[in-house]
C-alpha cells in the first residue's frame, strides 16, 4: 500500500501560490486537523507492526517535506512583498547628516607632544615649575649678574611680591633647571616645556611663547654627548635622515662652553625646507652646565659636569607645520585653530597608534 | 661689529679667500652677519670716453652721445648737464643690473633715437643720493678699468655679531688675533704701538676723585697734550674705511679716535684745549649738573654718573660722550687727549639712565684692556702726528689702580672629560699662546695667565671653550646617546593628567587654544580681588595675571562672529594666577561652549549649549581620565564666574575636581556677549590619583547568568529636592542588587502643585545568586518607595 500523492505535484501546488493565503489553503488540505496527513495517521493504527513502521516513516517524511515547503515559499511571498514595499520606502540620503564637529590639539600642543616622545625614548623625564619665579631662579643662579641687560624692565615682566621683592615672569624654563638640581641629587635627565614670558611684542615676538629646555647631570656627559643628541632630537623631529647642521661657539652665562646649533634649510614657494640648502636657521642654543651654576644648586662641580639646552617651541612649530604668522598661534581665530589643529587621534608615538 | 678685508689684512697676514675667512669667523664664534661684496655687484661698469656729445633732435634737454668702452662704441641718450665730449664717465652696458635703481638695463628708443647702454650718477650705483648728473672720472684711468677700482670698492666688508663675552673683538685686531690662532694667517706687529718721546711738560694735567674703595669706578685716565696741530679732511683711504663701516668722516682728529675705536677696540676723546679752563677731573656728577654732548642734547646728570670737568663746566659724560663745547673742529690749534678706564657697571647704569648709547659705551661695557690706558696714548700720538703734524707734550696720567692678572691651573684632559675630543697638548697650547695666554706647561696641567684683555676668562670650563671654538666644534665627535638601563617614568602622575586631558577634550569636540596668561585687571576684578598685578606690562588691557581662564576664551565669541560662526567649542589648558592660591597658580583644563549645538541642520533640534549638554562633555572627560564620577559631590560655587543657580562643583574627596554651569550675565555683558555661554573648568592636578597605573592586569569579567529586571516609579517632590540626592538614596538600599538608578523624566508645570516637581525614576536591579522572585521585587520596590517618601516628602504618583 502506497500513498496516492505525489509529493512533487504538492511542491508544485504550493510554489504556484501568490498569496499567503493560498498556501494556507493546500496546508490545511494536507496538514490541517482534517487533512490528509493527520487522517492517514489515524489510520495508522489499523495497520500491522511492520507495516505501520513503514507507513509511519512515509508520513512523516511527507509532513517535513510540505511543511518546509510551505515556510519556504511563505519567505519567499514575504520578502517580495516586503520588496514591493521598500520600493516605495526611498529617502533622500544625500541630504546633510547633523555634522559632529572634531576637536583639534593646537600645534604649540602637538609640537611638545613629540618633544616629549622623542626624549621619553631616550629616558629624560618632563619637569615643570611655576611661571612666576624669584629672581634668584631665573637670573642669579643661573649665573646672570645683577647688571645684565636681560634683567632691565624693559626685558622682564615683574610681579609684587608680598615680602616687597619682586617676582619675575620667567623669561626662560631654566629656573625649573634650578628648582630639580636643589631638589635632586645627579644623576639627572629632564626636560622642561613651559610657558616663558618675555617683554616683547612684534611680528616676530610675543610676550607669552613656549620654550623646552633640556639638562643632564652626571659625571661624564659630554659635549659630544650634547651634540649627539641635538642632532638625533633634530632628525626624529623633523623626520628627515640627512641634516645639514652647524654647532657655533656662542655664549651664555649659564653655560661654558656654549653653542648654538643652525640647521640648514632652503625656501621654495615660500615653504621651508629643514635639512639641507645654503641658507643657515639657527634652532636653538647649548652648553655644558657652567661649574658656577651647578655650585649654586649645591652640585659639586669637581665631581659632576652635564649639558644643557634650550629651544623655542613657536619656531619649531612653525618650521615643523609650515605655519608662517607667528601671532596666529595665539589667537582665537576657530578657523585658523581648526585648520593648523590636530585630531586627538594624530599620535606621535612610532607606531601612531 | 664692521670691518673691511683690506683692514683686517692690517693685522692678519694671510693668503686665505673672502670665503674661507668668512667660513672661520663663523666656526670660532665670531658669527658673520652679512658679507658685502661690491665688486660682483660692479663687475659690469668700467670706465668709458665720451667721444661725441651731439643735441637731441626732438628734446631740448637730452643729448646723444657717442660713448667708447671697452666693448667697442654705442650711442647713447643722456640727460645729464655735465656730458659733454671729451669726458670720462661710468658706463653701465646693456643688460646689466643698476644697483641704485633695481632695474635691469635694456635697449631702448628715446624719442625716435636708440640708446644702448647708460653713463650713470652716484645715486643710480648706489653709493650716494648724488643725481644731479653722471660721474665724471679723473682722465687718467684708461677706458676698460673697473668702476670699483675707481671708487675703491673693492675691499669686501664683513659685519659679524659680537657675543656679550668678548669685548676684545670689538676690534679688528682681536677679530685678526682670533683668526690667527686657527692657523689661517699670522698675527702681524701692531704699527700703531711706538713710544714717542714728548718735547714739553702738559699745560693740562688729568685728575680723579676716585681713590680707596670706589677706585675701581674709574681705575685712571691718561693722555697728553699736542700744539700747534692742524686739523683737516683725513687722508682718502682713512675716510674710505671709516665709511665702509658706515661712520662719517668728520675731520683728521675725530677720525683717529673713531678708527683707533675700531682697530683696537680703544675709546678715545680730543679735546680743544683752548677750551679748556685749568686741569681735566673725572669725578661723581652733582645733582642735576647738565653736559651739552656732542650729539648737541643737553643731558641731566645723577650723581652716581662719571663726568669730565674742568674749573668751569662739564667736557663729557665717563664713557659715553664728550661735550660739544671742547670738541674739536677744523680750527682747533692745540688738543688734549683722554684715554681712561671705567667700570663696566657704571657705564652701563649711565647709559641706560640716559638712553643713549654709542661706540665708547659699547666697548667700555664690554670691559677693556686694562692696559691700554698707556698704550692707547701711543697710538693715538702716532696717528696725530702722523695726520696733523704737531708736538706732542710728555704723557699725563692720574695713579692707575693696579691690573690683577689671573692664573690658574688647567688640567690638559678636561678637553677630552668635558668636550669629548682628543686634542694634543701641543695644539691646545698652541691655540692659547695665539690667543694672548701665557702657557707655562707642567705634566698634566698648564699654569695659565689671562691675557688683560679677556676679562671674560675665570677658570677651567673657559679655556676648554677657548681650545675647542677654535679646534672646531664640528670636530666633536658623536656618541651613542640611546641609554638602554633605566626605564624613567617620563611623566609624573600630575603632567600625564595636564598633557593627557588636552586629547580627552579635543576628543570631545573642543578646539585647542593657546591665549595670553595675563588679561586686562577690569575684567579681572569681576572674578577675584587677589589678582597678581603686572608692574611693567605691555599693554594696558594685558596688565593682570589672568584669576581664571574663561574671559580669554569668551573673546572667542565675537572675534569669530564676522565669520558667520555663532557657534563654538574651545578650550585651553594651562595656568590661572591668583595670591589666594598656593603656589600663586594652579593648572587648569578650561572649555566653553555656545550656540547651536549640532550647526542648524534640517534634522536637528535647534538646541542650544546648556549646562546639560557640557556637563555631558564634562563627565565624557573625567571619565576618560579614569575619574570615578559616581562617586563626585556636588557643592555650590561661590565665585562669580558662573550662574549663581546654574552652576556646580564637583568634589571627591578633599579636592574640587571641576567647576561647570552656564556663565554669569554680568561678565558675559562686561564683555558684550549676549549669547548664553557655558563653562567647564577641570583642576588637572586633581586628577593625578586616577592616572597611576600600577598594573595593566583587569579584575575578572563577573558574567553574572541571571535575568536582569528593570522598575519605574514617578515621585511627586518639592522643586528644591535635588536629583542626584534620591538617586543616591535608592543606590544606597542595596550597592549590590541596584545596578543602575536613570532619571528618564522631569516635569514641573500646570497639570502638578505648585512648589512640587514630578520625577520619573528607572531602578535596574541585578540578582546575585538565583532570579528574582516576583515577592523579592515587590519587596525592594518598597524598599525604595519608603525610603523616597521619608527622605523626600515625596508622594508616589500612580
């Protein structure tokens, strides 16, 4: 005994449906409670062992086989109906989404950002002190004697002091050079950015701008050392391999002996180019530690020597990311600071991330 | 500090080229500012015969001149009065580059006649303003020779910067000195020293009033007298350098004491004897005495100033200046002569006081050679003699305080411990015997005398910079400089906090800014009464350290208006100053926000900031920095910056972390901003305790398996009731179970009581060890309605 169904003429019958409702139709006729599955069932049981094993097993396949059939076919209705309806659904993407504005890191940020990378990789440590200093930080011990031009009103910004002497602006970050080397015993390593004031104001200076100061205390740096590391500072900063440099006698109180380093650089479309060319650019200014300095830190200089040196930030800013108008850096232009800005992301690790 | 080539090759023998001296100067400190040398400017125009000088056809005032060069014969059209035929002129060819005028000469027709080429006037070479026609040459020179052989043109001048140190290269003989030591030429003996006896006793004697302890301020004054000189033009080629180097000549007296101040770096002064009344004393000024100076300004003196004085009046300002009344002119018949020693200091106190400066002060407070009081007077006779004839008296000097020279030992290896190149004893005393030391060698050590003239010289670490500039800085050699050993924390815990915040708040939309710390004190005052004045500032509005950070940013708001930009993000990180603080300053992460939030965009909500939306902000930060902001406490502000009722601080612990809220109207309107502008303030040192890290590893991830259950409930509250107190509240039954405590609706208006304001709480509870059950709910659901209703005086709305 065989069923009298064909379970290719069911698949048939249910894929020429069109609507859910059709489907329905033969799934009742076939699964309903009165169908034609469910009443063979019943019969089932007239049947012998064998048979009803047999019969049983039939069935079954056929009910898997219609119903996955009818789901099968009801997606498929769904979903071209479903297409049918997004058809109608379009909007007009390209209009404007609500813009997220980005924040930008300034460059003056940016610029100690890198600084502070490349000398972490050679394990200086970033100090910092209070912009405003007492006169001996700032000028006496750092070998600045009472009468220096450097110390006129012209020159520095004085505060009051509450006991009537007066306070200075810091003119340059070396006072923090003084606070670490009362503070600590050598070895040091340290670097210091930090805002310095000066009383200036042209198109080339302001009176607030941002140095980095280096200093190095041990008993056998160099002024081989000094150099070496300028240079490498220089290259890593600049992401150049080949530098084109100079390191000149020049002259500092705090230092002997002292240098100034220029690095070469052309200019092509007004745009610098660091690194090589005929023109010179001085960057910044060195030395070894002047014994007197380190004796006013209490250091013993017959036991201990060490190196220092200083830039402007602004200017390595400026060369860095081609910024030409210095008074920009401190403005509050939004345009600007969006334009010569960073994305917090923009690290300035190796790898960038 | 100015110089021609010829000039230096006075002193310098040398076979060495412009470049190569210019090179050196560099290498050794004395840094080359410019180089100007003429003869690649001038190498076109040579002289030219003017063969024919015919009048214009179609011009009254141009003639058409026939002009022969050494480049054959061109016609050419001249305005000038003085061509005239038979003359000889300077002629520039076509193509050349007139220096004067910048122009690039080219073929020209001027009316219907051609003309090729150009005699030229000074001015159109450059060398003076004289226009009123063409140089006209002495006959003698051959057509062909070279305009700056004519002019004398052709001795390169070098300007170079003097560092504050070296005040001997204040002369062209330290300068040559300097180069003589690195073995590019040799010193050559200075002509201008001889010892000329005087004929007769001064009739003016030198005095001082400076003894014992205030010696020092004028250590003594030297000089003689000279009769029956004649004064007159100095000689061509004395003029040429003093011109070169950008000094006008005056007469043969006033040129030698401005070129011995060059040669030698030796300030001198002439005066007219005759008028002169008695002897000369340099003594203290009183009080407002007055000294009519060269310069012709009366000056007022103090009476810490030096002055020179005889019975009468004052002849001059120590240092600085002489006195107009016994200057020397063409008619001075008799001269007297002044070579003194000042201190330094009060040179320089003087000049400033004065404000006025010139050659003598600039060398004087630079230091001196001690010893060329005596040999000041040598030269200075020589030159004299030499120029205006004459009879030179005996020498006259007050007692000179006595030079102390310094000695000291140098230990020969510091070269290598200090400057890291190896150099030989034997160059290393080389190169101080040429720069004037006395060496005395001895096994490791040299026993050095200072020169007197390198006062700048105290110890070990100056000759190590001696030895080295002039060995060459670019002979140092490199190191390896990367250090492998210790791993330095690069940053402490408060910096990481104040250099990491700057990404955390760009991160959140903010523009970085870097403004001013000062500000102007009658916007200051608004915000603080202890506000660190300025005393010198540079400008009015800029002459107060700025109390807060939050006006410098508003400027912000209408600075950018012009633009069409009404809305704005920024935010600065830096100090704010005030005497109240410790320290006088503290760092701080300042932000303001304005305007439409999200631009006006046609899918938005035209909101604008307000205090929820940079709180919002506020926390994103915090959070970022690790801060724990459940556990912050709110606390009223109590300075003016901000909306009394719209504002918060923020505490943990002892410590204010941040201040926010919208700003007060009365700054906003001190300012003219009449936007709504809110503030965050972030003290980025309190925020050191979160940012050490003393390990990397996390805790365990509690993946708690049970069904997480969520309750609403609405209180009705007094207005006075704050949030974040019944949030607190209800957290507090059960830190365990209670997950989470939101806020999702705020009503005050008509449809509730007056003073009551309804609030809609969502508690999400979390089950620890088995599902809740639903009397479990039922139960802290009570829990917390209770504890509202009791700590509150809140209803429950149903």
């Amino acid at each position: 005994m065989s069923l009298s169904v064909d379970s290719v003429d069911i698949k048939k019958k249910i894929d020429n449906c069109k609507t859910i409702k059709e489907i329905e139709v033969i799934r009742l006729e076939y699964l309903g409670k009165k169908g034609l599955i469910p009443s063979e069932m019943k019969l089932l049981g007239k049947l012998s062992v064998d048979q009803k094993k047999i019969k049983g097993q039939e069935l079954n396949k056929l009910k898997t086989f219609i119903e996955d059939a009818v789901n099968d076919h009801k997606i498929l209705i769904e979903n071209k109906k479903l297409e049918e309806k997004l058809k109608n659904e379009s909007i007009d993407v390209t209009l404007p989404h609500n813009e997220k504005v980005i924040g930008k890191i300034h460059p003056i940020s940016q610029t100690i950002f890198s600084i502070i990378e490349i000398f972490g990789s050679l394990n200086y440590s970033v100090e910092a002190g209070p912009d405003i200093e007492s006169d001996f930080n700032n000028f006496s011990a750092l070998n600045i004697p009472p009468h220096h031009p450097a110390r006129e009103m012209q020159d520095t910004f004085y505060v009051n002091n509450n006991n009537g002497e007066d306070n200075v602006l810091r003119t340059h970050t070396s006072p923090v050079q003084v606070r670490t080397m009362l503070k600590s015993k050598p070895p040091i390593k340290i670097i210091v950015p930090g805002r310095t004031y000066r009383s200036d104001s042209d198109s080339t200076h302001t009176p607030m701008f941002h140095q980095v100061e280096g200093l190095v205390v041990n008993k056998d740096a160099t002024m081989a050392d000094l150099k070496s590391t300028l240079i490498l500072f220089l290259k890593e900063f600049f992401e150049i391999d080949n530098l084109k440099y100079r390191f000149r006698p020049s002259y500092f109180p705090f230092t002997e002996p002292s240098a100034e380093m220029d690095v070469a650089y052309t200019k092509k479309n007004n745009v610098l180019k660091i690194g090589e060319g005929d023109d010179w650019l001085e960057i910044l200014g060195c030395g070894m530690v002047n014994p007197k300095v380190l004796e006013n830190c209490n250091i013993d200089s017959s036991v201990y020597q060490g190196f220092a040196f200083g830039m402007g930030i602004e200017r390595l800013s400026m060369l860095k990311y081609g910024i030409t108008d210095m008074r920009g850096l401190f403005d509050l232009n939004l345009k600007w600071l969006d334009h010569y800005g960073f994305s917090p992301l923009d690290l300035k690790t190796r790898s960038e991330i | 500090m100015k110089f021609t080539l010829s000039w230096l090759k006075d002193h310098l023998d040398t076979d060495k080229d412009l470049d190569t001296i210019v090179d050196t100067l560099t290498n050794i400190g004395l840094e080359i500012e410019s180089v100007e040398d003429k003869s690649k400017d001038f190498n076109d125009f040579t002289v030219a015969e003017v063969l024919k000088a015919e009048m214009h056809p179609d011009a009254d005032r141009l003639k058409v001149c026939t002009v022969k060069s050494i480049d054959g014969t061109f016609q050419v059209v001249c305005g000038a009065p003085n061509a005239r035929e038979g003359m000889k002129g300077i002629f520039a060819p076509e193509n050349s580059f007139i220096p004067g005028t910048k122009v690039k000469l080219k073929k020209s027709n001027i009316r219907g006649v051609e003309s090729c080429g150009m005699l030229v006037s000074e001015r159109e070479m450059g060398i003076s303003d004289e226009h009123d026609g063409i140089i006209e040459v002495d006959l003698k020179y051959p057509v062909g020779e070279k305009f700056i052989k004519v002019f004398n043109l052709n001795d390169p001048v070098i300007e170079i910067n003097i560092t504050p140190n070296r005040g001997d290269c204040l002369s062209i003989r330290g300068v040559a000195r300097d180069l003589a030591a690195t073995g590019l030429g040799t010193l050559k003996e200075n002509i201008l020293i001889k010892n000329i006896e005087g004929t007769f006793d001064s009739p003016v004697k030198w005095e001082k009033d400076f003894t014992g302890k205030e010696e020092y301020i004028c250590p003594g004054v030297a000089g003689r007298y000279f009769k029956n000189v004649t004064n007159k033009e100095s000689p061509k080629w004395l003029q040429q350098r003093l011109k070169a180097i950008g000094l006008r000549p005056i007469s043969a007296l006033v040129d030698i004491t401005n070129y011995i101040t060059y040669d030698l770096g030796r300030p001198l002064h002439v005066y007219d004897a005759d008028k002169i009344s008695g002897n000369l004393k340099m003594r203290y000024a009183k009080e407002n005495e007055n000294c009519l100076t060269l310069d012709e300004e009366k000056r007022e003196c103090t009476k810490d100033m030096i002055v020179i004085s005889d019975d009468k009046q004052l002849h001059g300002i120590g240092g600085i200046m002489g006195g107009l009344d016994s200057s020397c002119s063409l008619d001075t018949k008799n001269v007297f002569l002044e070579t003194a020693l000042f201190d330094p200091i009060s040179v320089t106190k003087t000049g400033r006081h004065l404000k006025l400066q010139s050659d003598a002060r600039y060398r004087f407070e630079r230091g001196i050679d001690p010893t060329s009081i005596n040999w000041g007077v040598q030269a200075a006779t020589k030159m004299i003699l030499d120029l205006c004839g004459g009879e030179a008296s005996k020498p006259v000097q007050t007692s000179i305080l006595e030079h102390k020279k310094v000695m000291f030992d140098f230990n020969t290896d510091k070269i290598k411990s200090l400057g890291g190149v190896n150099v030989s004893k034997d160059k290393q005393k080389f190169i101080l015997e040429s720069l004037g030391f006395n060496v005395l060698e001895k096994v490791n050590t040299f026993t050095i005398t200072v020169p007197s003239f390198r006062p700048d010289i105290e110890g070990e670490a100056d000759i190590v910079e001696e030895i080295l500039r002039i060995y060459g800085f670019d002979q140092i050699p490199l190191t390896n400089v990367s250090d492998q050993n210790a791993k330095n924390i690069i940053l402490s815990s408060e910096l990481k906090s104040f250099y990491k915040i700057k990404r955390a708040i760009a991160n959140t939309g903010y523009l970085e800014a870097v403004t001013w710390s000062f500000m102007d004190e009658k916007i200051a005052k608004l915000l603080s009464v202890n506000s660190i004045k300025i005393k010198n500032p540079i400008s009015a509005d800029l002459d107060v350290m700025r109390p807060s950070n939050i006006p410098n940013l508003l400027v912000a708001v209408n600075q950018n208006k012009s633009k069409m930009i009404t809305c704005g993000k920024i935010f600065e990180v830096g100090p704010i100053f005030d005497e109240s603080l410790e320290d006088k300053q503290v760092n701080v992460a300042t932000g303001i926000a304005y305007g439409n939030i999200s631009g006006n965009n046609w899918n938005s909500s035209k909101k604008n900031f307000d205090v929820f939306a940079i709180k919002s902000d506020l926390m994103l930060i915090l959070k970022s920095l690790n801060t724990p902001i459940d556990n912050l406490s709110y606390e009223s502000i109590s300075n003016k910056v901000y909306h009394p009722g719209k504002s918060s601080s923020l505490r943990i612990g002892k410590n204010i972390i941040a201040n926010f809220g919208e700003l007060n109207p009365i700054l906003l309107k001190s300012l003219n901003i009449s936007n709504i502008v809110v503030a965050f303030e972030i003290f980025t040192e309190t925020l050191a305790q979160f940012q050490s890290k003393k390990t990397s590893t996390k805790s365990a991830f509690d993946n708690n398996p049970f069904q997480t259950v969520e309750r609403d409930f609405a209180f009705m509250v007094p207005k006075s009731i704050k949030a974040n107190h019944i949030v607190n509240k209800i957290k507090k039954i059960d830190k365990k179970t209670i997950n989470k405590v939101s806020i999702f609706d705020v009503y005050e208006g008509e449809k509730i009581a007056n003073e009551s304001k309804s609030i809609a709480i969502r508690v999400q509870l979390q089950p620890l060890e088995k599902t809740f059950s639903d009397e479990e709910i039922e139960n802290i659901s009570n829990q917390i309605i209770d504890i509202v209703i009791t700590s509150f005086s809140a209803t429950l709305r149903k």
